[in-house]
C-alpha cells in the first residue's frame, strides 16, 4: 500500500468533498425537474384547444406557463448553487484535517457567506457575461416560447390542411375526376406536416391511389382518423422536445455551470491562506469523456508547480465549459511544520517539493500529442490554423480561441432551431453543448 501522506490524504478530502458538491446539483436538477414536468403537463392538457388558437395566442400561453413557474425554477438554481458554495467553503477545513490530523478542529462554515456568494455568482457583478440570472432565464424562455410556438402554429395548420383534404374525399362523386385532385392536395398538405404526421398520411395516400369507389369512402374516413391522432402525437412530440429535452436541459447547464462555479471559487476562498497552501491543481473530472481544453489546463506546466499547478490568482477559470466536471485541488506543504521548525532552531529546511522547474506551454504538450488528439481538441479548422499560427488559437495561459477569433472575424449570430431542423441548442448565452471542439 503507498505511504499516505498530507498531500494523498488533502488531495482525498478534496475530491471527497467535490463528490458532495456534485450530489447538492443533482438535488437541484431532480427540483427543476420536477418543476419542468408541471409545465409540460398543463401544456400538453391545452394542446386539444390549439385549433382555435393564432400563432401569437399560442406564444402567449407558453409565455404564461412558463412565468408561473419562474419563482420555484429561480429558487431551485439559487439552492443549488448556496448549497455547493457551502460545499466548497467546508472543503478547506476538511482538507487541513485531513492532511494534518493533529489540527483536530474544522473551522465553522458560516451559511450567509454560501448565500452572499451565490447571489455575485447568479446576480451581482460575478454574473456570467456580465447577465444575471434572471435575464439569462427570460431569455430562454423567449426563444423557447417563440419557437415551440411556432412549431405547434405550424403542425396545426399543416393538421387542418391534411383533415380539409382528406375530408374532399369524402365528398368525391366522380373518382376518375376527382380523385387525382384530391390525392394531390393531400401531398402538398403534408410537405408541411410534421415527420409523423407526414409519414401516417403518405401510407394512406399510396393505398389510396390503388382503390375503387366503393372503398375510397371508408378509405377517406381511415385517413382523417389517423391524421388527427398523428397530429396529435406530433404536437405532443414537440412539446416534449422544447419543454423537456431543450428548457430543461438548459436549466441543468445553468445548475451545474453555476454550481461548478460556486464550488470552486468556495473551495479556493476556504484554502488559499492556509499557510501550507502552495497552489492548486487542475484534476481531470473522472466524467471526461474525450480530450478538451481540460487536458491542455492539466497539462500545462507554467507557474513552477508541475503540470496542471498553479497559484491561487492564475488558476483558470473553473468549470471550463457547460457541463465541465473537472475540479481543483489544493497543492500541500507535506513539510509545514517541519519547516517551521527548522526555520525557529536555524537548521536547513526540508526540499520544497511542490516546487518544480519543468515549464510547458499547452501549445508545447498539445505538439506532442498524436494528431488525432489533436484534432479532437482544437477541432479539423482549428488545427489548420495553430499548425500555422499556434498563439492565434491558444493562448499563452493554454484558452482555445472560438474559431471566428482565430480566423480574425467577427463574432458570428447565434442560430437556433427546432426539431425540424435539429439544432445543438437553444442558447443565447453559449451556455449549453458538449465537449465537442469548435
């Protein structure tokens, strides 16, 4: 078994209480969940009156969903985030403890401090972007109003165009002559129906052009059957898209984003004057899934403590991106009061051994990665780029540039879409996505 020592022992503690931190966001999650849940059902219990509804009525409901619940959605993030700065800042005093066992104290954690932090996180001057938290919410909800609106806008018109066509076949008194009509109606009914919707009809249509007269009625009757419960599915589909898979998801992005946040900064505020605090290290989060700008900040030897180590004031900024699990630890003085000691009796003090001459630069280690590491990391453009000019695409302190940078243009819109076209996200902030490279 390896020797335990204060750094094993610290290094423990620390991850033990990110574990904690990472359960406290989960609690969040569970609570927005269930929040989103209630506004998806009375959402889906409305859809059977969107018929009579234009599209700005439709927006108009959504909106007035969506604003009934703001308090308990806002009250959810707020917890979550109190909750893992509490985390954070009960992490220093269990990490001293636990490196030091003679100490036998933990300092008391005072719960207004975790509050006081989260509100500069989500509302005060440290508010990602500069936008608080309550702007940040309003505008999710606008797009997601204005799009899902119009998606439903659109699947109703598209479900009523099916049910007038489909019902002329009803009426049909010459199939030779009409029938044709009426079959090329359908077609450019559904061109605008949604997937299901679309793909129930063209069945019939196909069965349809095959018939004789005295089946096309009960035929013709199959068809408005199926196109209304199609639509019906459709219209729940999209309403389980936007609401659940994208609202809610953004809202899990702002939890642990800001949660991450809370933490860390929690963490570094509990530990950095503790006087065997020599830095902190970047530690790759056992959830990372591929090769990021995580590897290139645990990587990274610039400040003399090992790759990954740095002072309390250059430590990048944690998490690194929307849904970054990675996390700090606190770089110990195994030797403090050893040190001490021999500093009080003048006897030579023990090696420094958090201290360590090896610089590298991200762009150095990243050149020694294979190239398939690379191109996950910085992405096919990119990587063209920084083979040419590697400071245009990382930085000196080891931040990839977005691409538009790199390339010297200017910051391009964000587009958002629905599932019609499936988009990554509905993100005016930039704040949801994945690992992915860009």
């Amino acid at each position: 078994m390896a020797k335990q020592t204060p750094s094993s022992r610290g290094r423990k503690a620390a991850r033990e209480s990110r574990a904690r931190a990472h359960a406290r966001i989960l609690e969040a999650e569970a609570e927005a969940r269930v929040v989103w849940s209630r506004i998806e059902a009375r959402i889906q219990a409305s859809l059977a009156t969107l018929g009579t509804s234009t599209r700005e009525q439709i927006v108009a409901r959504l909106r007035r969903e969506f604003e009934r619940e703001s308090d308990a959605r806002r009250r959810a993030i707020r917890r979550g985030v109190e909750a893992t700065g509490r985390e954070g800042l009960a992490a220093g005093p269990r990490v001293a403890t636990a490196a030091f066992a003679e100490l036998g104290r933990s300092e008391p954690i005072d719960p207004a401090r975790a509050v006081e932090l989260a509100t500069l996180l989500l509302d005060g001057e440290q508010a990602a972007g500069g936008i608080t938290l309550s702007r940040r919410m309003h505008a999710h909800d606008e797009a997601t109003t204005r799009l899902l609106g119009a998606e439903l806008a659109q699947s109703v018109r598209a479900g009523q165009a099916v049910a007038t066509a489909a019902q002329g076949l009803l009426e049909v008194d010459d199939v030779r002559v009409y029938l044709p009509r009426y079959v090329t109606e359908l077609q450019e009914a559904v061109a605008d129906a949604g997937p299901m919707l679309a793909e129930e009809v063209n069945k019939h249509v196909a069965a349809i052009r095959r018939l004789q007269d005295p089946q096309l009625r009960a035929a013709g009757q199959m068809l408005l059957d199926t196109a209304a419960t199609a639509n019906a599915a459709d219209l729940q589909r999209q309403v389980r898209y936007w609401v659940r898979d994208r609202a809610l998801y953004q809202e899990r992005v702002v939890v642990r984003t800001e949660g991450a946040r809370a933490f860390n900064a929690a963490f570094v505020e509990s530990t950095r004057e503790q006087p065997w605090t020599k830095g902190y290290r970047w530690e790759l989060s056992p959830q990372h899934p591929k090769p990021d700008v995580c590897d290139l900040f645990a990587s990274q030897a610039l400040d003399g403590l090992g790759p990954g180590g740095y002072r309390a004031e250059t430590l990048p900024a944690l998490p690194a991106h929307p849904n970054c699990f990675c996390f700090t630890t606190s770089i110990l003085d195994d030797e403090h009061f050893a040190r001490e000691l021999a500093a009080i009796n003048g006897t030579p003090e023990p090696p420094r051994a958090w201290e360590d001459s090896r610089r590298e630069t991200a762009s150095e280690w990243l050149a020694r990665q294979p190239s398939e590491k690379q191109q996950v990391i910085l992405g096919p453009s990119r990587l063209q780029l920084w083979q040419q000019r590697p400071s245009d695409v990382i930085g000196e302190r080891g931040h990839i540039a977005p691409l538009w940078r790199a390339q010297g243009q200017t910051r391009p819109p964000v587009q958002v879409r629905g599932p019609r076209v499936r988009a990554a996200s509905v993100d005016p902030f930039r704040e949801a996505g994945s690992r992915r490279a860009r």
